[in-house]
C-alpha cells in the first residue's frame, strides 16, 4: 500500500500536545445540523455547518493567525455551509466563521477555537501553557478550546496537530462514513455507476486510505494485524468492490460491502483486534448516517421500532454509544 508507506513518517512529524481532558479534540462540538439557504426554494435543513467561531488576537503573531486559517480551512472540509439565508444576502452580509478577539466583541456565538495566547481570551480565562496543548474550557454555556503553548513554536506545533491530524483526519472520516452508507443504498437500488462514482471520488469513499495514514501517532506502532486489516479494508474497497460493481454483479457487491463494514467495526470496537479507537462517537453526528440509511429505504419501521438490520446484524449487531 502506497499511502501506508509514510505513515511513520507523518507520525513523527505531528507529535501529539497535551490535550486537556483526554480526548477534547475528539469529542469538542465543532460542528452541528442546521438550516441553510433559508428563504429559498433550496433551503436544507440539516445540512453540516461549524458550530463555533474561530479567534485569534489581533495583536497576535502573523504565522499563529495564518495557523487559525489553516484550522478554518479543515472546517471547512467537513462542513456543508456556513447557513446563509436570504436576510444575509439581502444585507449583503455571510456568517463569519475566522475572527479577531476585537472583531468578537460584537458578535453573538456558540463555542470558540482559540488560536494562540495573544489574546483577551487567554487573558480573561487566566490561562498559561508550558507546552504544546489543547485545552478545552466551559464557561457559560459554552465549550471553548484554546490552542496554546509556553510560545509561538509551541502554538504552532498544537495548532497543526488541530488542524491537519484531528480536523484533517475527521472531516475525511465522516465523509468516508456517509459515502460508504450510500453506497450500499446505490448497491441495493442498482445504480452501479453512481456507486463507482463515489468509490473514486475524493469527496468519497477513497479519502479513507488518506485518513489511516493521519489518524494517529499510535499508527506507526499498530501490530502487523492492524495493518494487514487496513490492507485487507483496502484491498475489498479499492479493488475487489470497483471490480463487483463493474460486473454489475449485486450479491458480491453487498457482501463485499458487509465484509467492509466488519472491518469498521474490528477497529472500532476490538474484534480480533486491538481496539484503536478509543472513545465512543459523537452520537449527534454520527446520527446522519441513519438518515441517510433511511431516505436509501434500508430502515425498516417494525411497529413503533426501527430495524436497522439491514447493516446490524450478526458482528455489526450495533452497540450504541453507550
Ligand atoms: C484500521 C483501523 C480502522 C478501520 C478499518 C476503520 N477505522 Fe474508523 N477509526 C479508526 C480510529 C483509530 C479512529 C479514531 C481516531 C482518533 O483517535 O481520533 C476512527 C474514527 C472514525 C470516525 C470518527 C469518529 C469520531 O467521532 O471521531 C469515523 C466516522 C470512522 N472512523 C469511520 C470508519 C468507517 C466507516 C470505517 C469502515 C469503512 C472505518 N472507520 C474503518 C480506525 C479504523
Ligand atoms: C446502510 C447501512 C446502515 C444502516 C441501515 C444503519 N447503520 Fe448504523 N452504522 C453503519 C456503519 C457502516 C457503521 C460503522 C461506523 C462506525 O463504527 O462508526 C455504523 C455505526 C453505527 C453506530 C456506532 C457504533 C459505534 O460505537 O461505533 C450506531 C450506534 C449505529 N450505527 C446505529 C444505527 C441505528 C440505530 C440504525 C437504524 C435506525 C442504523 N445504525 C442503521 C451502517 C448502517
């Protein structure tokens, strides 16, 4: 595997801060369902959009509000929109999403992203770093995480983890995430080339492979059975799966499908693995999924219950987030 090759090396490249409590960068906020386009013919109503802005001081160093971008700019990899309406567009005005402390003064908003130390944020929370650290805060109501480290070196180094591990790494996984729920629906209905489609798009499928490589630090220690699995998740979605839809042949399609998804959930929850993800999922998030089943007719209401065995059943019976 091409892509596995660097893995050690980008391991190395992005040490991991400090991250306070253990797991905030996994499980902050950062994005939500809403509606955009309202006002129109178009409007989507659950559409991904940030759930935070992002800040920086404006006295702040050139290179750490250059790094507040970067983080801006995975965002906005994983989100649909920023909810524009059409009062918005009347008032010649979009929803902000990249500000300066000064700039936030007179705005209203939901969580932060605090991007260095350089600022009144840092100043008012009372908060001082002597190392590369995310830092996850409450305060009235809402979550603030503060990028910050004793100095610019050190800001930077937790920055970059922010933006091209975590925010890089997740916005690929959910999009990996929806695509491979689709992609059975396409399966099921017949629609071979739309399946084919999203299995090459780099919006689909395929942006999997990239998100191993990034996932972790621990990837570079993974026993040799973890990465024969990701060869093995590789081998069924890249190669055997293109081949199946091809030949347009459905019944090797779906188990081909179902072995894929196995794997998921070998990661995820430890079957004949180590498990490496180590926290549950965002359930919120992680809930479109259901919809996207639903609207595929891969949910089947059973009295007042769901049934979602068309994917859960057997090792991928679901476990909740529990
Ligand atoms: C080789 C192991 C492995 C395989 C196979 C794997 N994942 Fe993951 N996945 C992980 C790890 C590790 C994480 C957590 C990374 C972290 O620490 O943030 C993760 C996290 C995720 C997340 C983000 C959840 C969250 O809240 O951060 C999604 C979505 C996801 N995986 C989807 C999938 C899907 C869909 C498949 C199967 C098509 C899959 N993964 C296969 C290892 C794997
Ligand atoms: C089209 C297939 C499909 C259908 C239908 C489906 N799911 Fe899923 N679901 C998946 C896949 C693939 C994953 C693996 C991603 C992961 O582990 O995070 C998953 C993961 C989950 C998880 C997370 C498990 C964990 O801890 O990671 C839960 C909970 C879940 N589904 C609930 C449901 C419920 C409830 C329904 C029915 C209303 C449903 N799903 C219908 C494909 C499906």
């Amino acid at each position: 595997m091409k892509k596995l090759a660097f893995l050690g090396l980008v391991s190395v490249a992005f040490a991991q801060p400090v991250i306070d409590p253990p797991f905030a960068d996994r499980l902050f906020p950062f994005v939500r369902y809403g509606e955009t386009w309202t006002g129109t013919p178009a409007v989507v109503k659950d559409a991904i959009l940030p759930n935070l802005l992002v800040v920086y001081g404006s006295k702040e160093d050139p290179e750490v509000v250059a790094m507040a971008g970067r983080i801006a700019y995975y965002l906005g990899q994983w989100t649909e929109d920023l909810g524009l309406t059409v009062e918005d567009v009347r008032q010649s005005r979009m929803p902000e999403l990249l500000v300066s402390d000064q700039r936030l003064k007179s705005l209203e908003y939901k969580n932060l992203v605090v991007v260095g130390t350089n600022n009144e944020l840092v100043k008012e929370l009372g908060l001082s770093f002597d190392k590369p650290t995310i830092k996850v805060v409450q305060k009235e109501g809402k979550s603030i995480l503060v990028v910050g480290g004793a100095n610019k070196e050190q800001v930077l180094q937790a920055g970059g983890y922010l933006a091209d591990v975590r925010l890089n790494f997740r916005a690929g996984a959910y999009k990996t995430f929806f695509s491979f729920v689709a992609l059975r629906g396409h399966i099921e209905k017949g629609e071979f080339d739309a399946a084919l489609r999203l299995v090459r798009s780099p919006m689909g499928v395929s942006a999997c492979g990239k998100n191993m490589a990034l996932a972790s630090p621990m990837v570079a220690q993974w026993s040799d059975e973890l990465k024969a699995l990701v060869r093995h998740r590789n081998n069924l979605l890249y190669v055997e799966l293109p081949k199946a839809l091809e030949a347009k042949d459905k019944d090797r399609a779906v188990s081909l499908w179902r072995e894929a998804m196995l794997t998921c959930y070998q990661c995820h929850q430890g079957i004949n693995v180590p498990q490496v993800r180590r926290f549950k999922p965002n359930e919120s998030v992680h809930a479109r999924h259901q919809q996207i089943a639903e609207a595929f007719g891969l949910v089947k209401v059973v009295g007042t219950e769901k049934s979602c065995i068309a994917c859960h059943a057997g090792p991928t019976t679901i476990r909740g987030y529990k």
